[in-house]
C-alpha cells in the first residue's frame, strides 16, 4: 500500500476516516535515524498488520526555548519520507506551524513537578511545548497507542503523567534507547556535531558507565564530571542525580536512581542518563 501524506488537519481527517485500529502514533520531529525506525517498527507491531502506524514530522516551535536552536534543528524532509515508507507506515502526518498554532494561542499543557529540574530547568517551557504538542497529535489522530523513546526519559516520564492527569485515551509505548556502536545515544542533534565533536562524544556514555557503579552519590557525580570535563570541547549544562518515579534531586543511590546529564558540545546539547543499578 503506498504511504499517504497529510499536510493539513482537514487531509489527515480524510485519511482517518478509512483508517484500521488499532491507530500507533509515532510523534517525531523528523530528522530520522536508525533510533526512530526502530520506533516506527515498534509502532508497527503494536499495531499488528491489521492495524495503523501513523507518523508525525513537526518541529515544535513551541517547545524550544531558543530561537536558534529552532533555526539550526535539522530538516531532512525527503530522507524522512523515505525511512517512513520503506518502515511501512500508513500515513504522515507533516504539517507547518501555522497549521498547527492560532497566532493567539492562549491555551496550553502545564506540567508543574516532574519539569522542576533537568532539561525543564534549563529550558524553560521546553516541557509544557511538548505536551501542549502531544496532546494536540493525540487529538488530531485519535490514536490509541503513542511510541516515545526512552532516551528522553524525562520526556517519557511527563507525557505518561499528562495521560494520567488528563484522563487520555493513549497507551504510551517507550521503546529502550538506541546507540552507535560507540556507545553514543542516537539522535538527531548528533548531525550537527563537528567530526571532533562526534569522535569525542561517546565520552557522555562512558563518563555515565564508570560514574554509575559507585558507591555513592558523591563519588558518582565527581566521577561523571571528571570524565566529560577531561575535555575541553564539553560544557556540562547538567549532571543530576534524580529518582526515577518524582524526577527530584536525590543522594540516595537505590534500584530507582537515574544519573542524567546534558552536555554541550558547541551549541549542540547532547543528552543521556543511566540507572545507577545498571
Ligand atoms: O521527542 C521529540 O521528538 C519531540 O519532543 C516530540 C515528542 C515529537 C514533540 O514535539
């Protein structure tokens, strides 16, 4: 079946009206690599053969803080387009900002504890841009199931919480995190990585593996800071220790801890994180 392309609410309405559920949403802002078509087949075997896996490409304006980082995020429609179809997605959903957005938008997502700290912290209204988008990606497709990668866990973790709160429909999907062979979390912001800031990048993992196994909370974070800092084309926008289920700052080292770091490598923010346990 050839793979259908809705670029305005009303086309992706015409598209749902013959569309087989189970529907599996596959929400992404383009850019694909080999982490979202591992997505993009999870949806499909969610969705069985019977049912739909959709895909949406929209980079959020929204839930970026920072005009140029929306500037320089990478836009790769075609290639996109090409992983979509030879994945065997039904339908994308591709739509441009004024489709999206009233210019006046007054209503919004706000999500007021799991976003405290972490990526919410330095990126402020990052959070409540994503839920404010996926929520809206909820509603447009009427999906039943959304898959999201657990790279982004804070991500994960508050879209779950919002599907709680707000009483959604939606099965949430997480699908565990891909990496290069080199250990470095894929994702889309790797491509902007100079070739000395992508040979030097894998360091983030490995600063996470040796820091996780620890004793304690002190030594974990020393341990982390000392391995990313040996460079000198690192800037550590956050290294934390957070327990899994509240996000909140913790010393305690138990089953449940997540050391999650942001790093920048230029202008390019790399994230990753581990459970200390692991
Ligand atoms: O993870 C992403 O790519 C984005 O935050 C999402 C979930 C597609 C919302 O814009």
């Amino acid at each position: 079946m050839t793979m259908w392309i809705a670029r305005t609410k009303t086309e992706l309405q015409k598209h749902l009206a013959s569309l087989p559920r189970p529907i599996v949403l596959v929400p992404t802002m383009g850019a694909l690599h080999p982490g979202h078509s591992s997505l993009i087949d999870l949806a499909r075997k969610h969705a069985g053969s019977e049912g739909s896996v959709l895909v949406s490409i929209f980079v959020n304006p929204i839930q970026f803080d920072k005009s140029t980082d929306l500037e320089n995020y990478p836009r790769t429609e075609d290639e996109d387009l090409n992983i979509c179809q030879s994945h065997g997605a039904d339908g994308v959903f591709l739509p441009e900002p004024s489709e999206m957005y009233f210019k006046d938008l007054s209503i919004t997502v706000t999500e007021n504890l799991l976003s405290e700290h972490l990526c919410g912290a330095t990126r402020p209204g990052h959070f409540d841009g994503v839920c404010t988008v996926v929520l809206k990606l909820f509603n447009l497709t009427r999906c039943d199931a959304a898959v999201f990668g657990e790279k982004d866990f804070q991500q994960l973790a508050i879209i779950q919480r919002m599907v709680r709160d707000l009483d959604l429909q939606v099965q949430i999907v997480p699908h565990a995190t891909l990496r290069e062979s080199d250990g470095l979390a894929m994702s889309s912001r790797n491509r902007r990585l100079t070739p000395e800031q992508r040979a030097d990048a894998p360091r983030i993992r490995k600063a996470l593996l040796t820091a996780s196994s620890k004793p304690s909370a002190e030594e974990i974070l020393s341990t982390a800071c000392e391995i990313i800092e040996a460079s000198t084309l690192t800037k550590i926008d956050y290294l934390t220790l957070v327990d899994a289920e509240t996000l909140q700052p913790t010393d305690k080292i138990t089953h449940s801890t997540i050391l999650a770091c942001a790093v920048f490598y230029g202008d390019v923010r790399l994230i990753d994180h581990i459970k200390t346990s692991d």
